[in-house]
C-alpha cells in the first residue's frame, strides 16, 4: 500500500484518518480502468485534501482544442483546481464545465462521514436536458466569450464528440463507484490496520528484545569480570601456595633420605607419605596455573623439531608401573616411517602423559589401553573446484589415538569433558581421583599447537581420544 500515514490510523478506536491514508491505489486505479472502459466517462477519485489518487480519462476534443489557445488553458487548469477542492457536502452534485459540458461530483463516505469524493465528466445531456440549460444561460456563446480565439464552428463539432449521458444514468454511475470505492476503502482500512498492528507487535517484540539482550551483556559483562577474577584468585593462590608446598616437599625428601639423621621405618614411611601427598598437592597447583594461562591465552611454547615415535615412547615408559599396578595392558603402535614433528616437547609430553593416564585410570582390570600414531592431514577447506587452486593441498599432520574399553564417558557428558572442573559422573573424583582439570589443559595445549582433539565413546565399550597436530604451525 502507498501513501499512507501511520500518525492517521487510530489503531484503537479503528478510525480512518482519510482516504489517502489507506487506499490501495493500484486497486483503486484499476476499479476506474473498468469504469471507464464500460462507460467511456472519464474519473478522478480525489481525496479530503485535495490530493489526486486516481486519474483515469481520455481528453475530450473540445478540451484539447480549447487548451491551444493561452485562456483556453488557463481556463481548464483553473476548473480542473476548482474541482478538486469542491466539497459535495453529502449530496452529489453537477457542475458546469465553460465549454458547455458538466462534471458529476459525488461524496465518498466511510463509518459516517466523508473521506474523498469522485469526478465523473465531462459529459453532456441530452437535447432536452441541454437545451434546458441553455435557456439557463450556458450556450456556446459562452464558451467564446472564455475563449474568443476559437472558431465558432469547429467548437461546435468538437463538443458534438464528447459522450452524451442522461443525468439520473450518470448518478447511477457516480453512485455505484462511489459504494465501490467505500469497499475499497473498507478492505485497505483492514488490511492497514492488520499491518499496523502487526507492527506495533514486532516493535514491542523488538524492544522486549533489545532489553533483554542489555540485560544478558550486562550478566555477560558480569560473568567475565567474575571470571577474570577467578582466574586472578587461582593465579594468586597458587603461587602463594607452591612456595611454601615446594618447602615442605624438600624437608620431607630430606627427612626420608635421612639427611637429617636416622629414622626408624614408620616415620620414614610418614615423611615419604608427606612427599608423594606434597607433590601431588604441587601438581594440582601447576595444572590451576596452566588453566589459568590458557584461558588468558599466555601459553608460550618453546618449539623444536622432535621425533613423536621417541616422545610416545618416552611416555609409555613412564606410565608402565601404574598400568602394572592396575593390571592393565599398554599397546603401542607406530606407523613407518613417521615424520617429525614442530612442537613444544614438554607440552607435548603433558598432553600424551595426561590421555594415557586418564586411559588407564578409568580402564576395567585386566583392560588393554592402545597407544596408535599415525600420519594424517588437516582439511580445512574443500579439496575439488576453486578451493583447491586457490588455497592449496591440505595440511600434512600427526594424528595421536588413545584407546581404552574401560567405564567410557556418558553421552551426555561428551561435550563438556573438555570444560575445567568437570567430572563426567558423580563420585568419579573419590573413585579415580583427580580435579576434572587433566582435559581442559590436553584441549588449551592442542589448540595453542593449531591442532584439535576429539572424543568417541561408547560406555563399557571402547573410548577414543584422538588428537591432530599439523607437523608444522600455517603462520611458521
């Protein structure tokens, strides 16, 4: 719909402003395509103020004769002003064109009272109507006397073509459009109330969203902060921590060594016992700080061109007395020959010692936890067409598996065992130990190495850790 105003729609008393606030135009102009196609009487639907929304006509000889000549046109452009700012009151009524024609103007209403009006014409009577009008004083003479310049003949034979329509037939047709134009009216009025209340819902929706969208940065807001000052309270305390932990562990290994004199075997059993809880206690604390260093992305990593079969290897060594302890079996396989790798030997070690613990720790006695490294690539982008020109091969990489069938991780919990602090079952920390931290550090390590990691796991089954590092960083 065009031309409307929405100031002018009352949307609660469902009042109209005025006919050009809601018309549909282009229906409007085709309702007076029809008229005048039927009766071949030009129409003009105006509105309360005087602006022009339909204009459908045909310009009648005379009128085109007459607009030749200067007064001629001045004269039509002052009737055709003038006729648009009539006002028919609520009766229609006829008014008289200076060539000796007549226009039919007739009210439009809606709920009671006008909105627009309509221009039938110009149009002559009958002989009998016409020559009563005459006698009223609008002969032809008239017109010359508006427009001298013109020939008295040819004015005549011009005014013979114009459409001869009785005067209670053209009231018919006045009338008839005028109800058509009222329903016209009636469906846009409805139609732009509809739309209008359709938006006033989407703007009170759209602010019941803006304010709630405030409200969450606000909360946002306030988690980061409460965030970063957790992350600077573990960082604090950590550090105060490993100090003094760092000092006790020391006088207890020199207890246990009996650097400070002879010791009987229970209290000798009580300071080894105090260092293995020390140390413990102290790498609960690195890992605080490494979680703490990742989410602040202050992870720095020394690399170096390693060879992975060693690293595993190295690490598989030292993992062999828990798995024997446990009862549980380590199976390392190696594809030949594998390439080396650029990464951080310390950080990789931790990532590996981490999977292959938590491997054994949850596997079931008797349980055989498998080791597999392999070559592999990093696809990032599509491989055929375009992609592949433009942006090459994929990345060559090492792809580490961690296979274990021991207790799995619920389906629920697979996607936040990567998140710190979490523990993918109830009692998982009295049964198998640990802060739920081992994890969130693995994935922080992996992705600060450009790598990923993913998990697969089916309870009491199988659960697979597999981690793809790229041989070397794309920005190296």
């Amino acid at each position: 719909m065009r031309g409307r105003s929405e100031s002018r729609t009352d949307l609660v008393l469902a009042e109209l402003g005025s006919l050009e606030d809601a018309i549909d135009r282009d229906a409007l102009a085709a309702v007076c395509r029809s008229f005048f196609a039927l009766f071949g009487l030009s129409v003009r639907i105006v509105g309360e103020s005087g602006q022009l929304l339909a204009d459908v006509h045909e310009e009648a000889a005379i009128c085109t004769y007459a607009r030749t000549f200067p007064k001629g046109r001045a004269a039509c452009d002052a009737l055709t002003t003038e006729l648009k700012h009539i006002d028919p009151g609520r009766e229609s009524l006829v008014h008289p064109c200076f060539t000796g024609a007549v226009y039919r103007i007739e009210p439009v209403a809606y709920q009671g009272r006008a909105i627009g009006r309509l221009i039938l014409g110009p149009y002559r009577r009958p002989d009998d109507e016409r020559a009563r009008a005459e006698r009223e004083g609008a002969p032809i003479a008239r017109l010359l006397e508006r427009v001298p310049e013109l020939d008295r003949a040819e004015a005549k034979a011009r005014l013979r073509q114009m459409p001869v329509v009785r005067e209670d037939t053209a009231a018919r047709i006045s009338a008839h459009l005028a109800v058509m134009v009222q329903h016209l009216a009636f469906a846009s009025h409805r139609a732009l109330l509809a739309s209008e209340m359709h938006i006033a819902s989407v703007r009170e929706s759209h602010r019941e969203l803006v304010a709630q969208k405030e409200d969450l940065e606000a909360a946002y807001a306030r988690l980061q902060e409460a965030d970063q000052l957790k992350s600077n309270f573990l960082s604090t305390v950590s550090h105060e921590l490993r100090t003094p932990l760092t000092s006790i562990i020391g006088y207890a290994e020199m207890l246990r060594t009996e650097m400070l004199g002879p010791l009987d075997g229970e209290l000798r059993e009580c300071a080894q016992t105090i260092q293995q809880r020390g140390e413990h206690l102290l790498q609960l604390i690195s890992r605080l700080l490494d979680v703490g260093r990742l989410e602040r992305g202050h992870v720095l990593l020394e690399r170096t061109w390693l060879d992975p079969a060693a690293a595993v290897q190295t690490v598989v060594e030292d993992i062999e007395p828990l798995a024997a302890k446990r009862d549980v079996s380590l199976a390392l396989e190696l594809d030949q020959p594998l390439p080396t790798l650029h990464a951080d030997p310390i950080r990789l070690r931790q990532i590996l010692l981490n999977l292959i613990e938590n491997a054994v720790k949850f596997s079931h006695d008797g349980g055989t936890v498998t080791i597999r490294v392999e070559a592999a690539t990093i696809e990032k982008l599509p491989r055929e067409g375009l992609a592949a020109a433009l942006f090459g091969p994929p990345t060559q990489a090492l792809r580490f598996r961690v296979i274990d069938n021991g207790v799995g991780i619920p389906a629920s919990a697979i996607t936040k065992v990567f998140e710190p602090f979490f523990q993918a079952e109830s009692g998982s920390t009295r049964r198998y130990g640990g802060a739920g931290l081992g994890l969130a550090i693995v994935s922080g390590l992996v992705e600060a190495h450009g790598g990923h990691i993913t998990v697969q796991s089916a309870p009491d089954v199988k659960t697979e850790f597999c981690v793809t590092l790229p041989l070397e960083r794309p920005d190296e």
